[in-house]
C-alpha cells in the first residue's frame, strides 16, 4: 500500500508538464495593463512605465522578486513594507477579478497569450504564489509570533543563498523534471535552513515553517501534483519532534555548518555535466 501511494504520487509527477491546451485563456490587455500600472505605482517599482505597456513587469523574474524582497526586508522590526506590497497585491488582484480578468496572471497566459517563456512563466507564478502566502497565513504567523524582524534580517542577507537554492531546484526539474517532487523537497529545505539561522524567538522557532512554506507555494505553481510531497507541518508533541522539523534537522546535519563567525550552507545535490553526461552530483557550501 505504502509503496503503491508512492509510485502513483511518481506519476502523477511525471505527466505533469506545461502544455496547455490551445483553448486562449480571457484576459483584456487593457485590464491588466492598467491594474499593473496601479501595482507598480502603489508599491513603488521603478522604472518608465505607461498605462498602455506596464503588463510588460510580468515578462522578467528577478527585478520584481529582488525589489519585494527589498520592500518588506527594508527596515526590520517595521511591518510597513509588508503592508505597502500586500495591499498592492490585494488591489492587483481586486482590480483583475473586477473586470472578469483574474486568470490574465496565470502560467498558461503568460506563456500563450503574452509569449514569456515558461521558465520565467512559472517563476513569476510561483513569485505570486509565494506572496500570497507572505501577505496571508505567513503575515499573520509573524505576527503572532512576534519574529517578524528576525525573518526580515534573513531576507536581507542571505539572498545570495536563496539566489542559489532556487538555481539549484530550477537546474534540477528542467534537467530530470519526471522527480520534481523530490527536488521541491530539496528546495524547501534549502530555504527553510536559511531561516532557522535567525533563531531569536525563544524555543518556539517557526521561522523555518515559514521559509518552507513560502518555497513549497513558489514551486507548485509549477508542479501542484506535488503538493503532498511536502508538508512543512510542524508536529511537536510531549513524545518528540515530528513531521518536517525533524526531517529539517536531519538534513542540516549535512547540509549546514557555523565556521568563522558565519553561517554555512551546503546546497542539495545539483545536475552537472560529466564526461558528456548530466549527473546529480554534490553541490557546494556557500554563505550570504
Ligand atoms: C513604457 O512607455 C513609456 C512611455 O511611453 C516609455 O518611456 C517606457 O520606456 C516604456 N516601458 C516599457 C517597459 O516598455
Ligand atoms: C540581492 O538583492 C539585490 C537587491 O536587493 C539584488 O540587486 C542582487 O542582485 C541580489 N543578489 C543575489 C545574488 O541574489
Ligand atoms: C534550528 O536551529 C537551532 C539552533 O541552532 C537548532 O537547535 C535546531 O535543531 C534547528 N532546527 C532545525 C529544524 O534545523
């Protein structure tokens, strides 16, 4: 049974890929360009931009995912970042449903109806995705938990790490997409290690649940049949640790050092070119 559930998961995975069907999805050029032009205008992004081109921000990854980043690390301790990017996202997407438009900002738009390729598709999916989840279950969590400052500091500093986890992942599914899944648990332990060096809450850390989640939202954008290959679930009882924490410390056993007054990172096995062939070969220790 076990092991069945296994192999069906392996192939749901497998036929997963981003051919959609030729059906255009409805989405009005105008409606978007102009809920875009508010987006940028209402959070700040740089840049020329014009009511009658802005939808041009979704076709490229990382200058948005850098300045959201930047945003809502920008003055830790202060929530004001968090609520100028989430209330820009909450008209975005009030603005897009309004007119009937809400699928505009989907995988099979941006790669049908407005040519981005879909490494860059899914990636900016998965960015949204992501930040649905900071601006809702994640904002109310730090909140609660009082370790907002903490998570921004990780933000702040180590996006050369998280730069490099996602390299990792996105070289491993484009390589050997039929075991996705197993390098969305990869991904997910690679963000969510970074976040458990901020540990400034007193014993009830949920900064790497954070971290974990985040990333899982990022990358079923992509791969949804994924979904129950992870869980990020963290499951302490008076009889132990359970759940993903524990998998968490088990791989940081490998995967993480403290030397010279830094933290270090070793990054999940990645596909490199051996003599001719693609292996899944050791990756390296970074830091920052
Ligand atoms: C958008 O249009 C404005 C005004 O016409 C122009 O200055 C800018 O370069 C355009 N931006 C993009 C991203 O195409
Ligand atoms: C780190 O973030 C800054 C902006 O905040 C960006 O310009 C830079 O390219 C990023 N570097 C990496 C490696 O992620
Ligand atoms: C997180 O870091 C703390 C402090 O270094 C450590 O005790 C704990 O085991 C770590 N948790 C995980 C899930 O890696």
């Amino acid at each position: 049974m076990y092991v069945a559930s296994i192999l069906a998961l392996a192939l749901v995975c497998a036929t997963q890929t981003h051919g959609f069907s030729e059906k255009a999805v409805f989405c009005q050029t105008n409606a978007l360009n102009q809920a875009t032009y508010n987006f940028i205008n209402f959070i700040g992004f740089p840049g020329a931009w014009s009511q009658s081109n802005a939808s041009a921000l979704w076709k490229t990854y990382y200058p948005l995912a850098y300045f959201l980043n930047q945003q809502v690390s920008a003055t830790p301790g202060s929530i004001n970042g968090f609520y100028t990017v989430c209330n820009g996202f909450e008209q975005l997407w009030g603005m897009l449903l309004g007119f009937g438009n809400q699928n505009c900002l989907t995988a099979e738009n941006l790669i049908n109806g407005m040519t981005v390729d879909p490494g860059t598709a899914f990636s900016v999916v998965g960015l949204l995705n992501k930040y649905k989840f900071i601006c809702g279950a994640g904002f109310y969590t730090l909140l609660r938990e009082r370790n907002i400052d903490c998570v921004q500091r990780v933000i702040a500093n180590f996006n050369t790490t998280f730069a490099l986890c996602l390299a990792t992942y996105q070289a491993n599914v484009q390589h050997d997409p039929t075991s996705a899944c197993r390098y969305i648990g990869d991904f997910t332990s690679c963000n969510a290690l970074v976040f458990n060096t901020s540990a400034c809450t007193n014993g009830n850390n949920v900064d790497f649940w954070w971290g974990c989640e985040g990333s899982l939202q990022f990358a079923l954008a992509q791969f949804p049949s994924c979904r129950h290959a992870r869980s990020c679930t963290i499951n302490r009882s008076p009889f132990g640790i359970g759940g993903f924490e524990r998998e968490l410390m088990e791989y940081s056993k490998t995967h993480y050092k403290f030397e010279n007054g830094q933290h270090w990172f070793k990054l999940p096995d990645i596909f490199k070119e051996i003599n001719g062939k693609w292996v899944l070969s050791e990756n390296d220790w970074v830091t920052g």
